[in-house]
C-alpha cells in the first residue's frame, strides 16, 4: 500500500489489515518501559491512534484531540502507538498534559511490522485510526492518504457514538 508523504508516494511494508480481520499479534511499551501485548489491549472497545512522530505537530494535535475526548467514552480505551521512545513519550505527555490517553511506543517497529503500517523509507508509522471491539476484530480503519493531514476525528468519534 501506498501514502504520500508531502505529495510524494511512499511505500508501506504491506497492506494493513481490513475491517473484519483479528487484529494481530504486536508488543508496544509503556513509559515504564513494560511490553504490551495485543491480548493486553483486548476485553473493551479501543480506539488505537497511529501517529509517526509525538513532536510534530499534526501528531500532537491528533494525541491531544483524542486525549480531550476520552472522558466522554468510558466504555472505550484509547490509546496512541507512535515510533518514539518510551522516556520521549513520557516528557511529551508531562509537557502536552496528556493525562487521559495511553500512549505506548512501538520502539521496536513490532505494531508497525504486523499491522503493516510501517514505511521503510521514513522510518516511521503510517498516520491511522483503527476501533477494534472487545475480542480484537477491526471493526473501523482509517489510513490518512497524505501523513501531514489530520485524520477524520468526527468520523472515528461517529462510529463509536453509534456503538
């Protein structure tokens, strides 16, 4: 599959999976450096938030978008997986006040592997939204064709409304 990246193509590992498909195996971390598997993000509706890098702006914009809207959706986990550091994501969190959303680093390209979402030639994540139900199954996907515009916040936060 394919994005672009400021107007020019650039190639993902592979085709990310599709509503319908198991949402694969991947370990991400804490800022505590504690690994992450799938099965630990399982048991409630989640809303994974892929942004390539925390310090740019569009990626902070979109953390801190879904960051504000967690409280009105307790029935749902959110959380954001991006390429940087764990110690990186903490000071980001700590100087944004991101407080409400999980934010868990895929270091290890791991989440970027399986879900291909991960672009070689970058070296970073594919800007995405995927909502997975309690059992694991795609139940929603956005891949944002251009990386430096925002994803459909409203259509995300839509379909869980309609959960």
């Amino acid at each position: 599959m394919e994005v672009l990246r400021g107007g020019e193509k650039v190639e993902l590992v592979g085709n990310p999976p599709m509503i319908g498909e198991q949402l694969p195996k991947f370990k991400v971390f804490t800022g505590d450096g504690e690994k992450v598997k799938t099965r630990d993000l399982l048991g409630k509706p989640l809303l994974i938030s892929v942004v390539p890098d925390l310090n740019t702006p569009v990626c902070s914009m979109q953390t801190k978008k879904f960051n504000q809207e967690t409280d009105q959706y307790s029935d749902i986990r959110f959380v954001t997986i991006s390429n940087n550091m764990p110690k990186d994501q903490v000071a980001w969190c700590a100087n944004e006040g991101v407080k409400n959303m999980e934010v868990l680093s895929d270091h290890e390209l791991s989440f970027g592997y399986e879900m291909n979402l991960y672009i070689p030639n970058a070296g970073y994540l594919a800007r995405s939204i995927f909502i997975v139900d309690a059992d694991g199954k795609i139940i929603y996907r956005e891949i944002v064709p251009e990386i430096h515009d925002e994803p459909d916040y409203q259509a995300a936060l839509d379909f869980i409304n309609k959960m």
